[in-house]
C-alpha cells in the first residue's frame, strides 16, 4: 500500500489550540505524542495572535513536519466584546467562541475530514461542531487531576456554596478528592461577581456535558486518590459521565529551535554539581520592581550560585539577548536591581533577559533547584531534570499545583504568605534557597522528585499507566469509526 493510502485509513486526529505558548506547547506535545508513538495523522487547528516570538518559534518548527499538519487560525477581533475589567480568562474564552466559524471552516475544507475532534481548555464550545461532521469529540485538560475534579464540580459547588469562595472557612469537599483551601482556588473562583467566574463555571459545564471524554496530561503516581476518584467513585462519576484519560506527563525534551542559550549553558558547566538555583517565572511572571529587589537580596544573602530570567516590572525594559553579569555590559545594568547588585555577585550568578533554554537548564548536572511559578509545564520539566523547586504561585490554577507539590509529594517548599499576596521579603528568600540547596530537607526532596521522575518515565513507557490510558483512547475511538 502506498503512503497516502496508508495515511488515509490512519485515525485522523483534529485538535484546536487557544493563543499563548502555555497552550500551545500542550497541544503541540500532545500531537507529537499521537503522531509519533501510536502513529496517527493529526492536524492543529492554531487560533494565534502570533505576539510572542517564542510561540512564532513554536509555529515554525511543525510548519515542515510530516507527523503534523498545522493550520493557524487568525483571532477574531474582539474588541467590542470585551469590557475594561476583563481578564485574560474572559479574553480567551470569548476569543475562542468567536473563532468557532473560521474552526469549522478549516474542519469543512480537510479531505480526509478528521475522525477525533479534540478541544483544548478553552475551546470546548467548539465540540458541537463535530457533530455536524460525525466526529468523536473530546477535551483535553493540561493540567493535574485535581484542577480536573474541580473544574467538573464547580457548577454543583455554585449552587452549594454561598458567598465568595475565598471567604469560606471550610474547605471545599469534591466526593472522594482532597479537600481544596479557599486559599488555592483558580484565579476566576476569587471573585464570583467577575466575567471570567461565569466563564470557568460555563468550562465545568461544557466538560461534563459536550464531550465524549477527556484526556488529562497527569500520571497516576502524581495524584493517585484523585485519578482513582474520576475513574471509579459512584458520586463524583454521576457528575464526570464521560471517561477520564491519564496519558501524561507530556513534555518537551528540548527547547524551541532558535532559542539563544549557549552562553547559560557554558556558564553552568563551570559550576559545581547541584550547585545552581535557576530563578524564572515562566511567559507570564511579572513582578514588581520592589519584588524584584527582594528577590535580588534574598538570592545575594544566601550565598548559592544562580541563574536567573529576569522580566522588568512595568517602566523597566532590557535587550532581549543581553546577558548580564558584574560590570555595565554593552547596554548598561537593568535600574531595577539593586546598586552594585551585578558586582557583588559576579561570581555566583548569572541574570539572563526574558527567555533562556529552560529544557538544558533543567537538565543541567549543576542545576539543584528551581524557583517557579509553578506552572504545569514548569513542573514537569523540573520533574524530569530530578530537580526540587520553591514553588512560587502567581495566577491562575498554580496555587493548586503547589498544594499538591508541597503536601503531597513533598518535592517543593514555599513562602508563608502566597506571593500574589504579600511581597517575599528577602530574609525568607534567604531561608528557602539555603533549604532546598543545602538543608537536609532539600535533599530529601531532590531524593522524592528524582523518584518522581522515574514514576513519570515508567508511566510513558509501553505497558506503562500513561501508555494503557491512551492506548484505550485510541482504540475506543477506532471502534466508533
């Protein structure tokens, strides 16, 4: 058989993504994952601003691939739709509702059509549209199980509890799930008289009604009591009919081609083994200039080496592909640091602008911890470098993943007080990065993440949880074809 007749009686598998790199790359991850190792045909349907330089360098490394057919779908205008105080939860899910006509366009125009249509999270009022086209139709959350459990039981939670969330005493029970602190609750449950609440409770609604099932990026040894609960309890089940697919953790293996790095790179193989703490916040972590000072402080007074993404606070700017170390540099020291800060630390530190290659660094045999935001992707590559982390919560669901990084599988400490908060102040900077570099206690938890790190690889592999799960996805689709 030829290879276009053997490629059209592949399963055919559709997946819309929403604009940014953080969803993006899961979407990404997720087709190579089916293309790849399954094999199946895929296609991306890629709703893009195309703002961000590193999510253009994401486009382009797939445009020439052969496991994936990518199309971008441009972003509607949105403007009078929106109103001043919406947030990006509330942008995103209106983008993505106004983007289904050009969706089902590109939908109506494939040959072959796909078989699989699968949403990504802010797009699952885009699953209609598979019926029009006899398609299976799923979602696919990347983000841990119980982020998942909430989510589902939020509309039943809506009816239930009275007030705001944040103002409850009582943590809020799911049947079967952990308890969840008011505390780490998402960012659209803090306030429940804003646009975006109604649209994270609408997300809940839509999983549990719309889908035929839906694909978690998790593992089960990362939240076992939770996965066991979505899979099995009578309760919650009458709620999450459809079934619940663990297949992860996907992630990337090496950074975005193009991406400036060998100069970190170089620098951290002059370091010691474990030695080095790498400071980043992700795409979106931006702190105030008084945080940054903090920050600055704490990281001097503990006296670790560290490697350190800094993103200015609003008013401040650098030069993308500056690296800063003691001295002016060619463009002058960023003015939000503290006076003399690059000198004292000329020998301990490196600060680098806006992007680094955060897969090599991770993976680096110098690299001891991390301080993060704890976004999921951040996560996992942590996990899969076997490094410990100062989780460092800022917005959206990762208040949730430190709880769980924290209490559960005691791979992570954190501030008192969450950062999005109060402001850290540097004394206690100070005392977590001497924790996790040098304590006792960071040393227990480097030993738990790098058995973390083995439990996600055996997950992947053939016979692995992760493997089955999605091995029954396959199958349960190629048997409604």
């Amino acid at each position: 058989m030829d290879q276009e007749n053997n490629n059209n009686n592949k399963l055919h598998v559709a997946i819309i993504s929403s604009p940014g790199m953080g969803h993006l790359l899961p979407v990404l991850l997720l087709g190579n994952r089916l293309a790849t190792h399954h094999p199946l045909h895929v296609t991306i349907l890629a709703v893009s601003t195309q703002t961000s330089p590193v999510e253009s360098q994401l486009f382009n490394s797939h445009t020439d691939s052969t496991c994936i057919n990518l199309i971008k779908i441009p972003s509607p205008d949105i403007s009078n739709l929106l109103q001043p105080d919406d947030t990006v939860v509330t942008q995103l899910a209106i983008m993505m509702r106004e983007a289904r006509t050009s969706i089902r366009s590109a939908i109506f125009a494939m040959c072959p059509r796909p078989n699989v249509l699968v949403a990504d999270l802010f797009s699952s009022e885009s699953l209609p549209i598979a019926n029009e086209f006899h398609m299976q139709k799923y979602v696919y959350v990347p983000c841990n199980a119980r982020f998942v459990a909430l989510t589902m039981y939020l509309p039943i939670l809506d009816k239930l509890v009275k007030g705001q969330y944040v103002d409850q005493t009582e943590p809020l029970r799911i049947p079967g799930c952990v308890p969840v602190q008011a505390k780490d609750v998402p960012d659209p449950m803090l306030d429940r008289n804003n646009r975006q609440y109604h649209e994270y409770v609408q997300m809940g609604v839509n999983f549990t009604t719309l889908c035929d099932g839906i694909l978690l990026n998790t593992w089960r040894d990362l939240d076992r009591t939770t996965m066991d609960v979505l899979k099995t309890d009578e309760t919650l089940r009458a709620v999450v009919k459809a079934p619940v697919y663990d297949i992860g953790p996907l992630t990337r293996e090496a950074d975005p081609p193009g991406l400036e790095g060998n100069k970190v790179i170089e620098w951290l193989d002059m370091q010691p083994l474990e030695s080095v703490i790498f400071v980043s916040f992700g795409s979106g972590g931006t702190l105030s200039g008084k945080q940054i000072t903090e920050l600055a402080w704490g990281l001097e007074l503990s006296g670790q080496r560290f490697v350190w993404v800094i993103r200015p606070p609003a008013g401040g700017s650098v030069k993308d592909g500056t690296f800063f170390t003691a001295g002016s540099g060619p463009y002058g020291p960023p003015d939000f640091l503290p006076e003399g800060f690059l000198d004292r630390t000329r020998d301990k530190g490196l600060i680098v602008p806006l992007w680094a290659p955060q897969v090599r660094i991770l993976n680096h045999k110098s690299v001891g911890g991390f301080l993060t935001h704890c976004g999921l992707n951040s996560v996992y590559e942590s996990v899969r470098g076997g490094v410990p982390m100062i989780a460092w919560p800022l917005y959206s669901e990762q208040r949730l993943n430190a709880t769980l990084l924290i209490d559960e599988l005691r791979v992570a400490i954190r501030p008192v007080m969450c950062p999005a908060e109060k402001e850290v102040e540097r004394d206690e900077i100070e005392d977590m990065v001497k924790t996790l570099m040098e304590g006792e206690e960071g040393k227990k938890m480097r030993k738990n993440v790098k058995s973390l790190r083995e439990s996600g690889n055996q997950a992947l592999m053939i016979n692995g949880s992760s493997y089955k799960s999605m091995c029954e996805f396959i199958t349960r689709c190629q048997l409604k074809i």
